[in-house]
C-alpha cells in the first residue's frame, strides 16, 4: 500500500484527452500508444488501496464524471471547439482531479497547460517523453513554438516539483535536459 508521509492516499491524476475510447469500448475514437500507456498505468495504479487515481479525457459525450476500473474519469475539452475553450475545460478539470502528482506523456498543447497548473498550485508534475523524437531536438525543430513549450530545455522546470519516477530514467539519453541541482 502506497501511502504518503502523512498516513494520506497518493492522489494521481493522467491527462490524455484522447484515451477515453479505452475506458469504455461503445466509444469509437483515435488513440495511440501514449493512451495506452498511461491507461495502463492508470488502472494498475488503481488497484492499490493506497493511490487515488484520476484520468482527465476529452467529452465524448459521457457524464461528467464516471468511476471506470477504480479510476474517477474526468471530462474535459470538446475537440470541436476553440483552443481557449479547450484549455478552459481542461484546467477546470486538472482543479477538479485534486492530485498530488500530475502525468502527461507526448508532446501536446497540455504540456504547458499543466507544468502551469502544477507550478500554481505546488503540485508535482511527471511528463513521460513518448519516442526519441521528443528528445533528439528533431520535434523542436519541426514545431518550433510548441516544442519550445512543451519540452523544451526548461520547461520541465516550470513545475514546483518536477518528477522523473526515479533518477532521469524517463529522460535517459535526452541531451535537451540536463540534471540540475
């Protein structure tokens, strides 16, 4: 059982807007591999008594919020919509999640979004890189202004506590960032 310092649950909270067809199959939609990895995460996690975990989706139409295998899902942005409306729903989401630790995976417009959010608020924040791409300065110079944002040399740095799940293991041979005392 994962319980902190405090004797408290471990609050997660993934953000995938995309990942919700994994949740519940009636729902047709496209997801990729960072869905499915943080699914999985998600609802592993979820079987331990001592996290309480959340997943921030986008609105394919379902309730608000729904409990789907121990994980409270949380909709957020309508992909038909304007950014700003996006970033709107997303971030009344993130406020609604309550979590210690927030986990993103792949380069998107939410990255910055929750580093943000996470800094704000004094929460921790986790950005998994999802292919080399994300580390090999080849993203950043092909979406210069969202790779700057989004995984740029200091952007992970915009949180109050960033988290690497151990010692750079996720950023383990990405020269854009350097460990930093």
């Amino acid at each position: 059982m994962k319980i902190d310092r405090n004797g408290k649950l471990i609050r997660v909270c993934f953000v995938s807007p995309k990942a919700y067809p994994l949740f519940n199959e009636a729902v047709d939609g496209v997801f990729g591999g960072a869905e499915v990895d943080l699914y999985y995460l998600a609802t592993e996690l979820a079987k331990d008594e001592g996290f309480d975990v959340s997943f921030i989706v986008a609105d394919y139409g379902q309730a608000d919020v729904e409990t789907i295998e121990n994980v409270t899902v949380i909709k957020s942005l309508d992909f038909g919509k304007s950014a700003l409306n996006g970033a709107w729903q997303i971030w009344r989401a993130l406020q609604q999640g309550n979590a210690d630790i927030y986990m993103l995976e792949t380069a998107s417009p939410g990255v910055p979004l929750v580093a943000w959010f996470c800094k704000l608020k004094g929460k921790a924040f986790v950005y998994r890189t999802a292919s080399k791409l994300e580390c090999n300065g080849i993203y950043i110079k092909q979406n210069f202004f969202l790779g700057k944002a989004c995984i740029g040399e200091n952007m992970i740095w915009q949180a109050s506590s960033p988290m690497t799940l151990g010692p750079w293991k996720i950023f383990a041979g990405c020269p854009l960032l350097k460990k930093r005392t």
